[in-house]
C-alpha cells in the first residue's frame, strides 16, 4: 500500500472516530441508580411443652387411674390390670405464629415398661402418633392413656412382667415436636 491510501485510511478512521464522540455527545442521557432497604418484624418462636427437653418421660406409678396396689407405707406399685393417663401440656403462649404438633412413643423398644404395654389402645410399638394444631395464644392438655393387661393369652410367656424392675423404674417416654404452620395466603 502506498504512503498515500495510508494516510487516507488514517485521515478516514479519525473522522470516524470523531463522528462517534459526536453522535454520542448528542445521544447523551441522564443515568441515576438508587438503592432502598425493606424490613420487617419476624415473628416470635416460643412452643413450649412440660419440660424444656423435647423428649418427655411419662411415669406409670404416678399417673396411673386404676388397679395399683398401694402397700401399709403408701407407696404405689403398678402391675398388670393397672391402667392411667400420661398428660402432656402443650403451650403456644409467647408465639407469634400457630404451631403444627406431633406427638410420637419415642424408642419403644428400650423403654422400662411393659412389653404388652399398650398406647391409646393399641400396642405400644403400633401407637398411632397424636397431631393437631396450636393457635397463637392457646395451651392444650393432650392425654395418652396407658394400660398394662392383666391377661393377654392362653400362651403368655411371661411378657406381662419385667423382671427385676423397680415400680421407680417403669417409665414411657414420647417425643414432642413443633413445626411452624405453613401461613395461607387470601
């Protein structure tokens, strides 16, 4: 190429490039950027039950209705014929938002209670769990009744008694736990 196209494609993509600057000096426009911060209070959590333990021991000799032996001292003793209620108390008192509960048996088998021990009802390991709903501000008594068989069958094989346990010693524990109802739009 020649010295002479050189300096037209210089002179040429100078004025390009000045015609850019321009057309940009004339296009201008005003740009702003803003920035905001929401908020919002968050609602309290306060569920509560008996204890501050989820886990919740239930004794048999002190909540027991029916059939318990009381010996010339007063103390109690349960054994198989002998039936009572657990009660656990529920509180959604402190909460700002309704509370789904669920109460289940927790870990049947190493329980010190009963192998026939019965939940409700049914048999301990089958026991359905107990679910329902706390509205804010609401405290709820919910009530298990337990019952200990006097006579399961002809081929009992001596499940209706724990050898070497104490009255003391027999105890049911359950599991309680609260989760957040989900809020529903309108």
């Amino acid at each position: 190429m020649s010295k002479k196209k050189k300096t037209l494609v210089a002179v040429f993509a100078l004025l390009v490039i000045a015609a850019l600057g321009l057309a940009g000096a004339v296009y201008a426009k005003y740009i702003a950027s803003f920035s905001a911060t929401g908020s919002a209070q968050v609602a309290k959590w306060a569920f509560e039950s008996d204890n501050a333990e989820s886990e919740l021991k239930c004794s048999l000799t002190g909540t027991y209705k029916t059939g318990a032996i009381k010996t010339d001292t007063g103390k109690v003793y349960i054994a198989p014929g002998t039936a009572g209620t657990c009660v656990i108390e529920l509180k959604n008192t402190s909460s700002e938002v309704s509370v789904d509960y669920t109460i289940s048996a927790d870990d049947v088998t190493n329980w010190s209670a009963p192998q026939n021990l019965k939940l409700n009802g049914v048999a301990a390991a089958s026991f359905t769990d107990v679910t329902g709903t706390l509205a804010i501000g609401e405290t709820k008594q919910v009530t298990i009744n337990w019952e200990w068989p006097y006579y399961t069958s002809d081929t009992d094989d001596g499940e209706d008694t724990i050898d070497g346990k104490a009255a003391d010693d027999m105890s049911i524990k359950f599991l309680v736990k609260g989760v957040q109802t989900k809020p529903t739009t309108d």
